[in-house]
C-alpha cells in the first residue's frame, strides 16, 4: 500500500505545484511512512525531483525548504509503504526514466509476474533494472511499449496503445499516476480495480481554465480544494495535458470490480470514499454487525458480564463504538495513543514491535480497574500487538479482558501492494480461535464473519453484487497467481527483513539504546534460525546464504562478505537516474 498524486495546473507558467503535492502528502502520510518523494516538470520540459527515505517532514525538511527546488506547473507524488524489494533510498518514488520521452511514474500496488517481466526487460527489451522494485519494472514496461512507436513526439492514442500492451503483459494490483515530460498527466488502474485512484478538478486561481488533480484517497482531493470527484475504473486510463479537458479510455477491458477491502478495514482515513463507498459508514456497519456475532459467541451471561468497550485506537474507534451501541454497553477511549510512532505492524522486528506498541499506546488504570473489558480492534494479524495490548490491559487493573476482531481470520499472505506478514508469522495461519485467545492473553477472541465484513461494504456500493478482493481472510485472490510466486515473495520479504533488522540494530547502537542481541547482529550480521525468527548470526558461514552481513572478513571493524567489500548497505544507494535533492546531506 502506498499513497499516489498528480497534479495538473491550466496556466503552465504556474510554478506552485510542488508546494500543493507537498500539503497532499501529509494528507495521505498514513498510506506510507517509509519512504516520499515529488517530481515535477517546469516550461521547456525539464523535470525536478526530490525523494528519499523518511516521512515527508523529513524528506522536505519540516518547513518544506526543499519545495521550492521543485518548479513546475504539474508534478506526481507518491508516499511508499514497503512492498517487494528493500528499503534503499534509490527504491524511494516516482521512478524516472529519459528514454523515450522522460517518463515519471508513481505506482501503487504490487506485480505478481515480477521474474518474467525482469527476464523480459534484459533479453528481449534490453532495458536495465536497477533495483529490486516492480514498480521500476512497471515503468520500464510502459516505456518500451511507449517507444515501440517509434516517433519524436506521441499523442493520446500512442499512449493509450502502449498502456493496453503493457496491461497484457503485467499481473496484479495497481494503480499509478504518470507524468511525461512537456506532455500532460496519466492516471490508470488495474483492471480489477484492486488499488483505488479518483479525479478531482478545480477552477483554476486565474479564473481561466481548470486544474487537475488524482489521488488514492477523496480527502486529498478534498482538503486541496478539488470537487467532482470521480474514481478511475479498473482497466481505464485518463490523460489530462495542460488546458485541456480529460481523454478517458478503456485500456484493458474490466474482469471484474473488486477493490481491496483491506482499505475500508485498515488503511484508508475514515474520511475517505472509495469506489463510491464510505470508509466511515463501512466501519460503523462493521462494528454493528461484529456486535450481532459477539452477542452469539458469548451468550447472555458473558455478555452480562463486560463491563466497557474499549477500542484500540485510532482505526477502531468507529466500529468500536457501533459495537457498544448495539451491545448497549458502556464505550471508553481508554487508551491514549501517541501520534507520532509508526505503524506497528510494519516494524522490522517482534522485539521493536512490542516495545513500539507501548511507546504508542498507555492505558488509564482508572478506566480498566476491577472491570471485565471487551477490547475491539481493526485486525490481528502477528498477535504480537494484541497481546501486548492484552498484557497492558491486565496490568492496569481489568479483571477479565476479551479481544474482538472487525476483520476475519488473517490467513494468507496479501499479494497486491500490503506486506501485513509471512504466512507463518500469520496468528491465525495455524491457530484457531481459542489457542489465539490463549496466545494473546483473552478469555475469547471472537472474529467478524468474512460474509459480514463483505456485506458491511457491499451494502453501501452504488453497484449491484459488489465484490472484494479478499484474498488475505480465504486464500482466493481475485487475480490468477503464478506457481512458485508465493515461495519468490517470501524469498524476497525474508531478505528485505533481514536487512531491515541488521539496520535497526545499527540504529539502537547509534542512539545508545542497544541490547546484547542488537549489539551481537551488527557485529556478526543475522540469520534465520529453526524456528523462522531473525537472530543474531552465529559467526559460522551459512551454506544456504541465510546469513546478512555476517560472512566473509573484517574490514576497518566491520564485517564484509567476500566479493561485495565495496558495496554500500542499500539503505546508503542512490537514485542514479535524475539529480536527486535528497541525495546529499544540505547544511544551512
């Protein structure tokens, strides 16, 4: 899951662009904290960009210093949140690409096919891969099929020809915003309309004209000011040059309209409508229904017995308190959440995840003391947060303590842009209820019916017998997945892990708060042990390479691998496609 822009102004000597991206980047920080970046294109067609890890405060200073390097009448910004590949700061978005015509892209969502379409781009388009992000691929495909028309200048029907190319080659999920150099703006999305992305306009400050703006979210639209919003459809493309009204086309023919409902569960602001669905009443229709399944499992004496409902903030305070309203029990808030921690779920290690859950939530003793609590959150997905959260509760004074999910089980392993975890790192991968009550601390856990959650939302769509992509609750996904992808993404998301676990004990060190275990990993690197966790390297080289930064020699204190001596971390690599703002310290 990541957060996507564009804008578009109908006066092209407007330089302000970027400073309005800039504003919908926070808009949309929840989307993605890993990593930001804009891009911009100014008269003459030059582009500017400026990227790099972090959230946007950081990446653009907290004053926004840096936008004013970025001019242009139109630009593309994207908010990414971790997916297939690492974290490097050459993986940060819009990926960029000279040839043919300098094409921005910024992508949302993941792709399934991701081998073959590498093994594409080296053997028969000759195009180089830089990274380890599809995203980079989905560029590189959509520029050669751009420069299979071989002409100094394209128009619409060029660009929309090698969109519905590029469609028959990539699988998955996604939706993008473009930009192409001097041109105008693309937007598109999967043909399944997995990954959402609306249109807004505006008149424009002159009073002439009207200006542009997408984004996977309305409140982005909605807080800068757009109106008429409208969603892309799956399989449909837009292209919006400067002055002009939108050229809508059907790239790829529908297969079917099944927007993640993930979004709804989770991710997107509550603020937010998505394919015509509001994501607030969705949760509130979540909450009311997991009520009716709670008054089944537990009973009337059970129920007697609850005392509060008490949501995890903040994505549950909504369902939470629908659950109360039709329990008709009494709703507290009673936990104070600290704003400025990350997601937990995305943390690179179980120890970081738990410490962080106490660092973002604190309980008010007076409002657990001697009561018997029904605790409501959006999902469970490792159980390491619930059970903290489990753990704090009964430290605080609730005598007995039940847990209920909004989302079913979470079984499988999403494909479509939301890395939540490894099948096996899944709670619910191979427990069932009552050994995940026992795991997390609860009397009961008590989960909302997949048939429930797709009602909650179904019931508000403007379309008949709307459907979900629902993939991560039954292991049937809405696209067709290749054999062996699954092993290839867990080889992947088990190196992109590893790394993100040596970096955060390099981290600890550096701030002076490391453990014996952080210390040992930066020093002898780290592997997975019998029992899939990332521990501390034994100091022995791994026959099956499972080991990071803990093979090979010393060098000036550090240990290297054989061969790779001179290889930065990735976290230290470079964009090395357009000069790139972000990619050296500025010192004021």
């Amino acid at each position: 899951m990541c957060g996507i822009l564009a804008l578009i102004h109908a006066n092209g000597t407007e330089t302000s662009a970027a400073s309005e991206l800039h504003e919908a980047l926070y808009l949309l920080q929840h989307r993605g904290q890993d990593a930001c970046g804009i891009a911009t294109c100014a008269s003459g067609g030059k582009i500017y960009q400026c990227k790099g890890n972090g959230m946007a405060a950081k990446v653009f200073r907290d004053d926004g210093a840096r936008v004013s390097d970025l001019p242009g009448y139109m630009g593309i910004g994207h908010l990414r949140y971790p997916t297939a590949g690492s974290s490097a700061n050459a993986e940060a978005q819009p990926f960029y690409v000279n040839s043919p015509y300098g094409i921005c892209v910024a992508h949302n969502g993941n792709l399934i096919n991701a081998t073959e379409l590498k093994r594409f781009l080296d053997l028969e388009a000759h195009r180089h891969i830089n990274t380890e992000s599809d995203s980079e691929l989905m560029v590189n495909i959509f520029a050669n099929e751009l420069n299979e028309t071989g002409k100094a200048r394209v128009n619409d029907k060029d660009i929309f020809a090698a969109l519905s190319r590029m469609y028959t080659r990539c699988v998955g999920g996604w939706a993008c915003t473009a930009m192409l150099a001097g041109f105008g703006l693309i937007g598109f999305r999967d043909s399944y309309g997995i990954r959402p992305l609306v249109l807004g306009s505006r008149l424009s400050d002159s009073g002439h004209g009207t200006d542009w703006m997408m984004a996977s979210e309305s409140v982005a639209l909605d807080q800068c000011g757009y109106t008429n919003v409208i969603d892309i459809l799956p399989g449909q493309a837009v292209i919006i040059q400067k002055g002009a009204a939108p050229v809508f086309r059907q790239v790829q023919e529908p297969v079917r309209y099944a927007p993640d409902i993930f979004e709804y569960v989770y991710f997107a602001r509550p603020d937010t409508v998505i394919d015509g669905i509001s994501v607030q009443e969705s949760r509130e229709r979540m909450g009311y229904k997991l009520a009716d399944t709670i008054r089944r499992r537990l009973g009337p004496a059970e129920l007697a017995d609850i005392d509060v409902v008490i949501p995890i903030p903040e994505t549950s305070n909504t369902s939470a308190a629908c659950v109360a309203e039709r329990l008709q029990k009494p709703y507290c808030q009673a936990f104070v959440k600290n704003r400025y921690v990350f997601r937990t779920f995305i943390m690179p290690g179980q120890k970081a995840r738990e410490k962080s859950v106490r660092r973002k939530l604190n309980p008010m003793k007076i409002k657990f003391e001697g009561k018997n609590v029904l605790l409501v959150d959006d999902s469970i997905v490792r159980g390491t947060t619930s059970r903290e959260i489990v753990n704090m509760a009964r430290e605080a004074g609730a005598r007995k303590i039940y847990f209920a999910s909004c989302a079913p089980r979470i079984t499988h392993a999403h494909i479509y842009g939301i890395d939540l975890a490894s099948p096996s790192e899944l709670i619910a991968h191979h427990r069932d209820e009552e050994s995940i009550a026992k795991h997390i601390g609860a009397i009961k856990v008590i989960y909302q019916t997949l048939d429930d959650l797709k009602a909650a939302c179904a019931e508000l769509s403007p379309r008949p017998n709307q459907e979900f992509e629902v993939g991560v609750f039954c292991g049937s996904y809405v696209t067709p997945v290749e054999p062996g992808y699954f092993e290839h993404l867990e080889k992947v998301r088990g190196k992109t892990k590893k790394l993100k676990v040596m970096e955060s004990a390099r981290e600890a060190i550096a701030n002076g708060s490391a453990g014996e275990e952080e210390i040992r990993m930066a020093t002898n690197g780290v592997e997975v042990d019998g029992n899939g966790r990332i521990v501390a390297a034994s100091g022995k080289s791994s026959s099956d390479g499972e080991a990071v930064n803990g093979e090979g020699t010393m060098r000036n204190g550090k240990r290297v691998r054989e061969g790779e001596e001179d290889s930065p971390p990735p976290r230290e690599r470079m964009d090395i496609s357009l000069h790139n703002f972000d990619d050296y310290p500025q010192h004021t």
